[in-house]
C-alpha cells in the first residue's frame, strides 16, 4: 500500500483523513523522499543524455511514472495600457491606505488584543480574591453571631435574624462596590497596557525597518526551512529506532517471522529502479496481481461493498482471518463492513483499551478503532500482502489477523500513545454485522 502511495505520489484524502499524526508524518517524509530521488535521478539522466548528444540540452527524460518530466508551462506577464508590464505596489494603488497607516492600524490592533487578554487574567485573579475575601468574612459573621444568638431569649431570636439579614445585604453591597472597583482598576491597567505595548511595537518596527529587511526575512525562511527539515529527519530517527525495538522484541517473544519493515523494502526498490534507469529508458509497467488460488485479479482499491465480500471470502477466510486462534469460533472483536460512526457508537460506552477490528472500505484490509478515555484512535491494517501490519505505525509484520491482536495485548501501539488492546467489543445486534462474509 505505501508503495502504491509512493509510486503515483498521491493519497486518497478519506484515507489520509483515517491516518493518525504520526503515519502522516512519516508519510510525508517518504514522498519527500521519494520526489527527491526522482529529481535527482532526472538530472543525472539529462547529463548522460547532453554529454552523448542523445537530445537536446532543453529535452528532459520520462520519470518512473510515464510522465514528460518537460512541461509546456510559460509565464506571460500582463500588460498595462502603456504596453509595460503592469506592476502594483501596495499603498500607491487607487483607493489604497498608505502603508504607515496599515501598519499603525495593524500594530495598535495587536496592542489591543494583547491588552486585552492580560486585563482578562488580572480580572479572574481580582474576581477570586474579592470572592474568596468576603466568603470568608460572611462565614466568621454568621459564626458570631450563631454563637450570641443561643444566649439571649426565645423573644430576641426574631430580632437576631433580622440583624443577620441586615449584615448579610450590607456585605453584599460592600462586595459589588469592591467588584465595581477591581473592574474599573483592570480597564485602566489594560489602557495603560496597550499604549505600553504600542510604543513598545512601535519601536521594534521602526528598528526593523532601518535594518536590511530583505536579507532577513530571506535568513529568516531559511532558517525555518533548515528547522522543518531537521525536525523531520528527527521524527523519521526515532520511527527507525522504535521499529528495531520493535523487531528485537518480537523475534525474543518468537511471535513474528520474517520481519522486514516496508521502509526497508522502499529503499531496495528504489535502488532496484536506480539501477534500471542507468540501463534502460525511464517507462512505468504495472503487472496484476497473481496469487496461487486467486481466481480474479483484484483492483488498486475496494469499489464497491460486493467486490469486498468476494475478497473477504476469496483471500482472507482461507487465512482463517477473524477466527480466533486454533478453532472454528468468530473472534469477539471482528466486525464486518462497518462505517467509522458506528465502530465509535460501539465503543462509546466502554472504558479504555476497548477495541473492535472491522473490514476497511478504504483499502484492502482492516481498520482496528480503539477507545481513548476521550475520544478514539483508529489503525489501517494493511492485508494486501501475504502478512498483516499496521500502516505507517507499526512496521511488524505478523501471519495472521489474531498474531497481530494478541501481540498488540502485550506490545503498545505507538510510544507517544501507549496503546494496548484489553477488552474487545463485541456484537449488539442480530444477525451480526458480518454475516455476509460467512455466508
């Protein structure tokens, strides 16, 4: 599946939407990868080319995916009425502001906000002291008085309750005057602020701007691109370690064979169609799939709900996939052909660690839906292989469906989450939901 993805440099967006953060990240960073290779490979191919005097140093070679890399792309720029090009600069236009009162505008609104937000803190801070204060003092009054009250006689009681109403309005006005007070001091304090802040902002602009302000901002770009690209190669890191962990834990337990990630088996086959491309003219070939008791030839992506059945029925119950281990029995957590909303509605009720397995629409395999004390996270199971592995996030490769639910009891998902599979859920209606796979 990833190097369906890679290949035509394209994801569905309902399936990029199914993705968690962290497969989009390192997503992103092998079709980066792999729009650089390409690039790099196109380059030494018009070298060779021009040095033979093969073609045209203007001509560029088809990439892997049977595409002219040379496009008929032009720039035509629009003319004024004078015949020059027509040029625009910000502030000199009809009906423009000028750019000084843009930017007056622009920094007294930041001032403001600002302002705003730091008046808004100092008001709940005012707000709880005021309430806290006179809470307190309203309680150690009514404790003054409970105490007196029992010592006068059953005729001054009535009297006594009309004092302590009496002090309790009066505490109650004090407390809205107060409150009146605090609000008028954080409203001066928060002008006070803004203008603060504007003369502050209002320097830093007139700085900047007797500085070389091009170069900076160009300096400025860099240096986040130079950052972005760091951070990525950091992320990618820490993917590769966790999988070796992964590895060397799974072959200590003795429960996964043949381990081999997809990242590794991209990178020989990127190398395979480098060495291919040194030798042969750059062309695309898809062949279709072929299995030994495949009777029809599957397509890129599930089209229909039928065309799932057939290959539920065809691939995986010969795989005993949805079975529980070693006997005739439906696993407690497999579900069929349901939507993302009803595995939610399934798990909603159920306390963390909930789990349900149920057939994907999107790709050829399995969505495994997980419940977070808040919310939920769902896994792409890729099938389309003669394996079962999480897309993207786990690169363990397992022989069937149950090896990779019961690996996942003891093994988390995802360092950052620390998923583990505990209690499955089950079906709530009758007939199942996946009654048409076994029929």
């Amino acid at each position: 599946m990833l190097q369906q993805i890679l290949h035509d440099m394209y994801i569905d967006p309902e399936l990029l939407a199914e993705l968690s953060d962290v497969q989009k990240h390192i997503l992103f960073y092998k079709m980066r990868e792999e729009q650089l290779r390409r690039w790099r490979e196109r380059e030494a191919w018009d070298t060779l080319a021009q040095a033979e005097g093969l073609r045209p140093a203007n001509v560029a070679c088809s990439h892997p995916g049977g595409k002219n890399a040379a496009s008929n792309k032009h720039i035509q720029w629009l003319l004024g009425a004078d015949g020059e090009v027509w040029v625009w600069v910000m502030g000199e236009g009809p009906g423009d502001k000028p750019y000084e009162e843009i930017s007056e505008e622009l920094i007294a609104e930041r001032a403001r906000l600002q302002a705003q937000r730091e008046a808004e803190e100092l008001w709940k801070q005012k707000e709880a002291e005021i309430t806290q204060k006179f809470r307190d003092a309203l309680a150690n009054e009514k404790a003054r008085i409970l105490a007196e009250r029992w010592k006068v006689e059953m005729e001054d009681r009535k009297a006594a309750k009309v004092l302590e109403e009496r002090i309790h309005e009066e505490f109650k006005r004090k407390e809205e005057e107060e409150r009146r007070r605090g609000e008028e001091q954080i409203r001066l304090q928060e002008e006070q602020r803004a203008k603060e802040l504007y003369w502050t902002l209002k320097q830093a602009q007139l700085h900047c701007q007797a500085s070389e302000k091009e170069e900076r901002e160009w300096e400025e770009q860099l240096r986040r691109s130079k950052a972005a690209d760091e951070e990525r190669s950091r992320r990618a890191q820490r993917a590769r370690d966790e999988y070796r962990r992964h590895s060397l834990r799974a072959i200590q337990k003795g429960t996964v064979a043949g381990l081999s990630t997809m990242f590794q088996e991209l990178g020989q086959n990127h190398e395979q169609e480098a060495r291919l491309c040194h030798q042969l003219p750059c062309t695309s070939q898809s062949t279709p799939l072929t299995g030994a008791d495949r009777t029809w030839e599957r397509p890129l992506r599930p089209l229909s709900r039928e065309v799932i059945v057939r290959w539920f029925k065809e691939e995986q119950l010969p795989r005993r996939a949805g079975f529980e281990r070693n006997t005739k029995s439906i696993a407690p957590w497999f579900h069929g052909i349901i939507s993302r909303e009803n595995a939610e509605d399934l798990l909603e009720n159920m306390t963390e660690g909930a789990f349900l397995v149920r057939v994907s629409e999107k790709i050829w395999g399995y969505t495994l839906s997980y419940r977070l004390q808040r919310g939920f996270k769902h896994f792409l199971v890729d099938a389309s292989g003669d394996f079962y592995s999480f897309l993207g996030v786990d690169p363990n490769r397992h022989a069937t469906l149950t090896d990779l639910i019961d690996f996942h009891k003891e093994e988390i998902i995802t360092v950052s989450g620390g998923e583990l599979l505990q209690e499955p859920c089950g079906q709530r209606d009758s007939p199942p939901d996946y009654h048409l796979l076994f029929e």
